[in-house]
C-alpha cells in the first residue's frame, strides 16, 4: 500500500524538481563551454555531443553537428523502443569502443570513449555537465560554472 | 636462505602476474554488450542478437564513426 503511493507520488516530485527541465534551452557558448570542460576531464573520450530539449546539437566536437543529431536521436530511438519506455541512461560497449548517452535536466549528452573507460564515472561526469549547464547560474560570475584549480 | 631483496623482487613478481591475469580476465569477460537504465534505478540488457540489441548496436556503431579516432595524446 505504502509502495503504490510512493509509485503513484514520486514521478510527481520528480517532474517537479530543478533536473526536469531548464527553465530555457541554454546557448551555444555555454554548451560549448560545458562540452570543452568534459572532455578535458575524460581522458578516455574520442568524441561527444551536447544536445537541447528538442534534440538539436548545441556543441559537438569535430565536424558535422548534423551527423550528431541524426545518430544520437536514432539511438535515443532505438533506446526508447527497446521496451517503449523512456530512459536515462545508455551504455553500449563494443569492439570499436563505448557509447554512452543519458538525459538529464531537460537536455541530453552522448560521448565515444575507448573500450573499457570507467562506466560510473563517465555518467557521473556527463549527468553533473548537463545538470551545471542547465543551472541559470551556468557561466555567471560565482555561477556554477566548473572551477579550474589551475 | 633467500637474501631479502630476492623475497621482494619474487612478491613484486607475483603481484604483476596477478595484475596481468586480472586484466586478462577483464578482457574476455568484456564482451560486447548494450545496458539501458531506466528510472528508479532499474537496468536492463539486450543482447546483441535480439530486435533491439541489433538496433542499439547498430546506433552505437554510427556514433562511434561519426567521434573518429582518438585525437588527445
């Protein structure tokens, strides 16, 4: 009894809470900043993406936003019809490398990395970028922009 | 008897030779495998022969050429 109204209840608290959505879809700039920090904490990324709400690539290494967009969302799809229900997050490991991608805040991110790159930590990494991205104090002084020691 | 610096450098040995054997095995067990994690902290796997693990595969595998080779040394 408790269970099903902590089920029917918790969703709810979720919706309503700062990660469901940014107030509004952050810029480039900012979501460029936010994709330069990543890979700078990666060592093992090749590559990855930084995606808004309604799936357009905001940064992206390398060339070809375009080519980004269009696989990252064919994953999403494959992600989601895999059982018809939306997911947070995928890990995918193959012989070429790892793919990972997870939604958070509103907003998505997808990244390459080499085989065998520490799981845990990549999605913990990728979560907390689009989560300081998403923060409206994102980039401002004193904001929750990433610090650097250095 | 062994002289001390023999039992160090045999143990330093060893404990190489668990390392690569670990890593060895962390190799083979890794085979290929695709894991969606879901709300509530729940996961699941497809295999790579399923509907879906094919399709997973087969996403990943675009996104993977479209990143290219690693660039940072």
């Amino acid at each position: 009894m408790i269970q099903e109204a902590r089920a029917r209840v918790t969703p709810g608290i979720f919706a309503d809470m700062a990660d469901a959505a940014p107030a509004a879809a952050p810029d480039k700039e900012s979501a460029e900043a936010a994709l330069a920090f990543l890979t700078e904490m990666s060592p093992d990324l090749r590559g990855a993406a930084i995606l808004g709400p309604e799936g357009e690539v905001l940064a992206a290494t390398g060339e070809g936003p375009e080519r980004w967009r269009e696989d990252a969302a064919a994953l999403f799809a494959a992600a989601d019809g895999a059982e018809d229900v939306p997911v947070e997050q995928v890990h995918i490991a193959t012989e070429q490398g790892e793919v990972f991608a997870i939604r958070n805040a509103g907003l998505a991110a997808v990244t390459v990395t080499e085989r065998f790159a520490l799981a845990s930590l990549m999605l913990f990494d990728m979560r907390s970028t689009l989560r300081q991205l998403a923060s409206p104090n994102f980039g401002t002084p004193g904001g929750t922009e990433p610090r650097r020691d250095d | 008897m062994q002289k001390p610096h023999r039992v160090l450098l045999d143990r330093v040995s060893v404990y190489a030779d668990e390392a690569a054997a670990f890593m060895r095995r962390r190799r083979v067990a890794r085979r290929p495998f695709a894991r969606l994690y879901y709300p509530h902290g729940r996961s699941a796997d497809h295999a790579q022969d399923s509907r879906s693990g094919a399709e997973l595969f087969v996403a990943a595998g675009r996104l993977i050429e479209v990143a290219g080779k690693r660039e940072k040394g």
